[in-house]
C-alpha cells in the first residue's frame, strides 16, 4: 500500500508521540508503585497533602494530550485502508483525549484550595471543603471513565483497521485485545466485576503504542 510523501512528517510526529505517551503510561505505573500510593483519591489524600496527587495526574494528564499527534499519525498511515472506520477511531480518540484532559485539570485545580483548607479553623468549613472536594474527585472519576471507554473503542476500531493495513496481523491484534480489555474492566466499574482487567489494558496499551510509534517512524 503507498503512502502519501507529504504526509511522512504527521506520520514520524504521530510516532514519536505515541513512543513518548507509551513511556510515560510505564512510568506512571511505576511511579504508583515506587511511593506505594494508589490512583483512587480521597479528599483527605488531595486537600492535606496536593503534591503527590497532582503530580501524578499532571504527569498522566501530559501523556494523554501526546496521545492527540499520536492518533493523527495512525489516521495518515491507515486512512487509505478503511477511511470511514478511521475517521471513526480517530474521532472518538480526540473525545476521550479531551475527556482525559477534564477529568486530571479537576484534580490539578484543587491544589490552589489546599492552603485555604489547612488554614481554617472552622469545622464547618473543613467540612465544606471536603464535601466540594470529594465532587471534584467524583466529577474527574466520571469523565476518566468516559474516556477510558471510548479510547478502548477507538483502539478496537483501530486495531481491526491494522489488520489489513500498512502494521502486522499481530500488532492489530494486540491493539484488539488491549482495547477490549480496557472497556471490559470499565465496564466492571459499573458492573462490579474484575476491574484489574482495566490495569491489564492499559499495560497492553502502553506496550502497543511504543511499538507503533516506532513502526510509524519507519514508515515511508
């Protein structure tokens, strides 16, 4: 399958994103794992001590906008493939990038209310803060979850477009299994089974877009 010259620059940024995003899906996991702490915030956790949190989805919130030129890329190396299927992935990609993006700035923003929180002295207010607190912490919960489902259904859509497109048999099916795997443990969320197959999709994921940023480097 040809590919278009003049489209070799969005293809090698596409590619370099999604190495970069991949990494840095790697080392927020590791990053949860080396201080011990988990995703899931409480307002406590968020009011009393904002560095940790913050850090963590500001850093998570970075590798979800890079995933923006990443999907760009795959488009231009897989619109001449299944041009409406693509458009569909690459649409519902940028949704649960913005998603994403919501869902951390809710957290992120709570860091200016943290002094204020440790200042007062009224009980009624502590208890004021934590109430709004633990909204925000719900809000950014929701959109995550939104974002989580359609960036698996964009994968899945994706990967189905790889199998007969410019990337091996087995990447698409990597890409396949990744997004299923991923919307089967957010729906697990609101289903209560095993969300752990969420993590295992997200592993999958990071590994997989590593792989094709590589391959969309290559391409020429």
């Amino acid at each position: 399958m040809s590919l278009d010259k003049s489209e070799e620059g969005i293809r090698k940024v596409g590619g370099f994103s999604l190495i970069v995003a991949g990494f840095v899906l790697f080392l927020f996991f590791v990053a949860l794992i080396f201080l011990q702490t988990s995703p899931t915030l409480t307002p406590e956790m968020v009011l009393e001590d904002p560095l940790l949190p913050v850090s963590l989805y500001a850093l998570a919130a970075f590798g979800e906008l890079i995933l923006m030129p990443g999907v760009l890329g795959l488009y231009y190396a897989l619109k001449n493939v299944k041009k409406t299927y693509m458009l569909m992935g690459t649409a519902l990609w940028l949704v649960a990038v913005i998603s994403f993006l919501v869902s951390r700035t809710q957290i992120i923003a709570l860091a200016s209310i943290s002094g204020c929180y440790k200042v007062v002295s009224s009980e009624s207010l502590r208890s004021a803060y934590l109430v709004s607190t633990e909204h925000a912490i719900e809000l950014s919960g929701a959109f995550a979850e939104i974002a989580l489902m359609l960036f698996a259904v964009s994968s899945i859509i994706i990967g189905l477009v790889m199998l007969k497109g410019v990337f091996s048999k087995g990447v698409g099916y990597l890409v396949i299994i990744s997004g299923s795997l991923t919307l089967l443990g957010t729906l697990g969320v609101i289903l209560e089974p095993l969300t752990i197959l969420t993590l295992f999709g997200l592993i999958l994921s990071a590994v997989w877009q590593i792989i094709v940023g590589f391959k969309l480097v290559k391409l020429d």
